[in-house]
C-alpha cells in the first residue's frame, strides 16, 4: 500500500493553508484526547462489576485495560503513518468512527471473549484519535504558539480523566458497567460532527508503505513481555513465563533488524538522530512507566487498605486532575518560549516528590494528605507533557508530523502497558499475588492485620516508580538544546 507525497518539496518550515478556525480544530483534537481519557480511567473503577456480571477470571479481566492499550502502542506508528498517506484529518476522523462503533460493541458484550475483542477494537479507534491528534495541531499551529495548544489539550486529557474517576465512581455505585461505555457515544458523534466542519486537511501527502513486518514483529515482542508480566502478577516464575519473557526480547530484537533493512520502516530510525528526538521520546516512555501505575496504586490503597467506596475513593483524586489541566496552557506557553527541556524537567522533578509523598501514606495518613499528593503530581504532569509533546512535534519535519505523534504515542504506551503489571508485581511481595490482584480488581478487602503488610508494598511499588521518574528527568534535563532544524530530513 502506497500513495504518493503531494508537496514532498516542500520546506518543514514552509507556510501551508491552515484551517480557517485553529481554535475550533485544538477543541476538536481536545474532545479526542478527552473521551481516550475517560476510557482509560473509568474503566478501572467497573472492574468489580464487569468481573462480577460477566464471571470473567482474576487473570483475564486485565486485558479489559490491558488489551486497549496494548493496541494502541502496537498499532500508533502505522495509524501515524496512515495520516501522512491518506491525510491526517481523514485518519483522525475515522478513530472517532472506530472509537464509536468499538464503544457500542463493548456495551453490548455478552461474555469475556467479547468484551476482550471489542475492546481490541476500540483500541484501534484509540490509537488513530491518539497518533494523529498531535500531528494535527502540529497542522494547524505554528511552532511558537504549538506549546500552548498542547498545554489545552492537556485539559482535555485531565478533564476527560476527572469525569472518568467521577462518573465511574457513580456508574459502579448506582448504574450498570455498560454506561462506562454508552457514554462515548454522544460525545463521540457530537466531535464526528463537529471535525468535518472544521478541520481542514493541509494537502501534504508521503509516498509511503505500511511496514507489515516491522508491525508484526514488534507486537509479538512486546506481547511476548506483557504476557510474562501479567502472568508474574497472579502466579510465579516458572520456565514457561521465563521462555515468554526471553522470545518478547528475540523478538524486539529481530524487529530492530528488520527496521534497520526495510526501505519504509515502521520505526524511522533516522528520527533517533535528531538531537532533541531520543531523549524526549525516552523521557515520556520513563514517565509513563513510572506514573501510569499511580492511578491504580492509590485505588488499590484506598479501596483495599482503607476500604473506601468507589465513588468516595475516585472523588479523592478529581482536584488533582482540575489543578493539572489549569496548569497545561501555562506550562505549554513556557515552553513556547524558553524551550521545552526547563518546564519538561521542573514537571518530573514535581511528579518525583509526589511519589515520595505516596511512599509514606500509611493507615492512618489523612485522606487530604492523599489528595493533596495527587494534587503534585497531576501538577508536574501539567509541566511535562506539553513541553515535552511541543520538543517531540518541534524536531518532526512537517510531512512526517503523522509518524511522528504515532511514535510518541508508541513510548509514551509502552510504558503505560507494562506500568501496571510491575506495579502489582513489586506491591504483591508483602502478600500472596492472588489477594493482592483481588484487592485491586475490587474482589476483596484487606483485614487489620493484613493491611499493613499491604500497605508496605504499595510503598515499595511507589519507590520503584520514583526511581524510574528520576530516570525521566536526567534524560529531560540533557536534551539536547539545539535548533530542531538539524533533523536530518530537513
């Protein structure tokens, strides 16, 4: 499959038709990042109820969220590269599609099976919305004002992710689980419509191939080490989980090969020589890994250790998510001005005291002190992640913005997929790996004097993550500050 580049000659920094309302095409990008965030969040809080109603086993109910991502990170490049074929706009607009028609099916499951497929489904939808979402404000912004526009969507993806918690809280405690996923359909129609009236598609278009190998090979690798970490999380090391572990990196390895060969590789490799590229890339997969796993940490300690209610527990977290959108236009804003690295880095440096401050809740800590903690956190995420989106999009040449956000997206969900089963695997040496992934799907509660011991590796999972955040940073801070016109495409 190929199509040819229309405007190929044309400069990175070359002006080109914009769309006659920007700030109607960042809402549309902001709705997007938005509903992905509702689902990535409130379906952590229906777990209980979907395992219940559909008698889904402790092992397998994971890739109710697993599964989403784990699509999106496979399929992030080639979507991105769709966009730089067909049009972004067009691509975008058919996650939303996707998105919708994957939303109803999951609503109407009927088994495990189903549900686990339908979600792969909505994860396709998912990774067109989240690949091209930035390629299209990259479309429509120029690169002094692109930090501030990714600050606003940074709104959309705390804003979604408070009516995630909040409304999950409310779905598991008076409705049906489906609601989780009826909602998406309003929303998701009204931004159909409202994208076709306004996003407007530049015209550039890249000769390119899908690289059907370099995607295969990259998704049996990481499967192979998703599958061994979720498997360490309710059993233990056996060869088998060793034999997975071992053919997910031969496979990582071979799909290495394969984009250092393929003429149109999936991965471009040659964007991991521009100065600003690698460091950022590996700073966002660093955060996820370190922060993704917050969410469902601070669930786990809530509603095991403390035995909140879902509702109560979600409402804990919502100022957090209020104070971390506010602080997105600001931060993006800065980086527009003074560079991305000093915003990037001050956000993982907030983000690092943060988890510090999780280590230390112990049974009897305040919940405000719980609060207040997800109040600094979400802050130093309303520092990095625009900075960091604006640096990544800044050393993209223009008509590889597609690939480009489909890359970023590909790091940045590496490290949310495997965030999670590290997460339980390190809080589960206090107790048996059983009772701790029933506390956290919600199945059980802890007693008094289990609840300490609980409570202790929580803390240690939250230490780990620290290290890995520290990890983040160092390579945030070293970036390299030179123009992003040295990529070598340009």
């Amino acid at each position: 499959m190929s199509v040819e580049r229309r405007g190929a000659g044309t400069a990175p920094g070359a002006a080109r038709a914009p769309t006659p309302h920007p700030n109607l095409a960042l809402l549309v990008v902001v709705i997007g990042v938005l509903i992905t965030a509702i689902d990535t969040t409130i379906v952590v809080l229906a777990l209980p109820e979907i395992q219940r109603s559909l008698h889904i086993g402790l092992a397998s109910v994971v890739w109710v969220i697993i599964g989403y991502l784990f699509v999106i990170t496979v399929l992030s490049t080639q979507v991105g590269r769709l966009g730089d074929m067909f049009g972004r706009v067009r691509m975008y607009e058919t996650g939303f599609v996707v998105f919708i028609a994957g939303s109803l099916a999951c609503a109407l499951a009927w088994n495990e099976a189903s549900l686990v497929a339908f979600r792969l489904a909505q994860g396709v939808g998912g990774a067109l919305i989240t690949a091209n979402s930035g390629a299209v404000i990259a479309d429509n912004f120029p690169e002094d004002r692109r930090g501030r526009a990714y600050g606003f969507n940074s709104i959309g993806f705390n804003t979604g992710a408070v009516f995630g918690v909040a409304l999950g809280g409310i779905i598991v405690t008076y409705f049906s689980w489906r609601w989780i996923f009826w909602i998406n359909l309003p929303i998701g129609i009204a931004a159909v419509a409202l994208a076709r009236r306004v996003l407007v598609d530049p015209g550039t278009r890249e000769r390119s191939r899908l690289d059907w190998l370099g995607m295969a090979t990259l998704g049996l690798g990481l499967f192979g080490l998703l599958w061994a970490m979720v498997k360490l999380t309710s059993e233990s090391l056996d060869p088998t989980i060793i034999g997975y572990f071992v053919g997910g990196l031969v496979m990582l390895v071979v799909c290495w090969q394969v984009e250092r060969r393929v003429r149109q590789p999936m991965l471009d490799l040659s964007l991991f020589r521009v100065p600003t590229m690698t460091p950022s890339l590996l700073a966002a997969m660093f955060q996820s890994l370190a922060n993704f796993s917050v969410l469902f940490l601070l669930l786990m300690y809530l509603q095991g250790a403390r035995q909140l209610s879902p509702i109560h527990a979600s409402l804990l977290l919502v100022p957090g998510y209020v104070i971390g959108g506010l602080v997105g236009p600001f931060a993006g804003r800065i980086a527009d001005r003074r560079g991305a690295a000093l915003p990037a880095t001050v956000g993982l440096g907030i983000q690092t005291v943060a988890l510090l401050a999780y280590a230390q809740l112990g049974l009897s800590a305040p919940l405000w002190a719980v609060a207040a903690a997800y109040v600094v956190g979400a802050l130093g995420g309303g520092f990095f992640f625009p900075s960091n989106n604006s640096a990544v999009m800044k050393a993209a040449p223009h008509y590889d913005f597609g690939i480009t956000s489909g890359l970023l997206r590909t790091f940045a969900n590496v490290g949310m997929v495997f965030s999670f089963a590290l997460a339980i695997v390190v809080a589960a040496q206090s107790i048996t790996k059983k009772e701790a992934f029933a506390i956290f799907v919600g199945n059980d509660t802890l007693t008094r004097s289990t609840a300490a011991a609980f409570t202790d590796g929580v803390h240690a999972a939250f230490l780990a993550s620290t290290s890995l955040m520290v990890i983040a940073a160092v390579l945030s801070a070293v970036r390299n500050h030179s123009p992003a016109a040295e990529h070598p495409k340009s």
